[in-house]
C-alpha cells in the first residue's frame, strides 16, 4: 500500500473509507475488470490531458504529476496557465459540484505552489456544457478548507480493522467494489 494519498482518494473515501483499500488494491492493474462505463467516460475526458496534447504553449502546464508534501498528497494537475494563475481541471458533465471535487482541485493548489507556482484561481469546467465552474481559492472558503484538512486527517488515520464503520446499502448498490467487500450490503 503507498503511504502519500493520491488525489482520487479523496473523492473514494468521501464515498465509502473502504473503497480506498480495494481502489489501492485493483487501481494498478485490470481496470476493465472492475471500471463501469460512467468511470470509462470520466477517464476519456482527460485523455488529452494525460498525452499532453491540449496546448503546446510553454506556459500551460498540462497533465503534469506533481506533490504537496505538507499534505502527502500526489496526482496530476490537468491545466495550468502559469501566465494568468489559472488551475483548470475537466469534468465530462458536471451535474453538480461535489466537495470531492473541491478538495481534489485544492490538494492540486496546495502542490503547485508548493512547487513555486502562484495559483490565483481556480475553475473546474464541464466538457459536456461547455461551462465554467469558479472555485473559491483555498484562503477565501475557511469552511471547506477546514473541511479539506478533516479529511486528510480522517484518511490518514482510517484503519480497516479498527475504525468504526457502517455501511450504507444505498453506496454498496452502486458500489463498483460490492462483489469484493465483505461488509456490502448488496
Ligand atoms: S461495497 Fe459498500 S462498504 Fe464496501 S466499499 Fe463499497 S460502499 Fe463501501
């Protein structure tokens, strides 16, 4: 198991901590076994991104891995224009913004300018609808922020064994890890 969080694991664990474990645990290798469609069109949304061909200009940084080691936190960012201070990250359709969504966008802040790299806005933009999201910076929303830091601490304290968990029947039926876990309710 990796000891740093990647970024999907925010989103994961908001869902369910227990998918983390199976995520580490499949997320390397057979994706076909266990992706479902929706995750399939999620990944073509960034396909552009993770062959870096979106722009050839040296001020946009695109599909670049980068590290907050304050919050031991890896991944890559999707667009970044070092120019204007814009961190962009693409959604095929957004119905709304989740706050896995958020944290996700905030962790690739956080990296960046760790990395040097002055962040002075942040969009998260729907591809279906062509349209743009503005997500507050992480100094501007005290409530998500907190938030964001609740979770990295729940994460990096969850213990399969020893955390207390219940499942919820509505997750475990849309759970793509429900013929794996042994505490699904499905
Ligand atoms: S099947 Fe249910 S308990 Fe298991 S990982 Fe999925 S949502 Fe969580």
């Amino acid at each position: 198991m990796e000891s740093y969080i990647t970024l999907s694991f925010l989103n994961d664990f908001i869902f369910c901590p227990r998918s983390i474990y199976f995520h580490q645990l499949y997320g390397g290798f057979a994706e076909a076994v266990y992706k479902q469609t929706p995750q399939y069109k999620g990944t073509a949304a960034h396909e552009t991104i993770d062959e870096q061909t979106y722009s050839t200009s040296a001020h946009i940084l695109q599909g670049m891995e980068v590290f907050s080691e304050q919050y031991n936190i890896c991944g890559k960012i999707d667009i970044f224009d070092i120019k204007t201070g814009r961190l962009t990250e693409r959604k095929r359709a957004i119905k709304t913004i989740y706050d896995g969504y958020v944290f996700q966008v905030y962790a690739q802040c956080f990296a960046l300018r760790e990395m040097g790299y002055a962040v002075s806005e942040i969009v998260i933009h729907d591809l279906v609808h062509n349209k743009n999201y503005p997500i507050l910076l992480p100094e501007q929303d005290e409530k998500m922020f907190t938030k964001f830091q609740q979770l990295i601490e729940d994460i990096d304290s969850f213990d399969m064994e020893t955390t207390a968990f219940t499942p919820e029947k509505a997750k475990c039926t849309t759970c793509i890890y429900n013929q794996l876990c042994d505490a699904s309710l499905c």
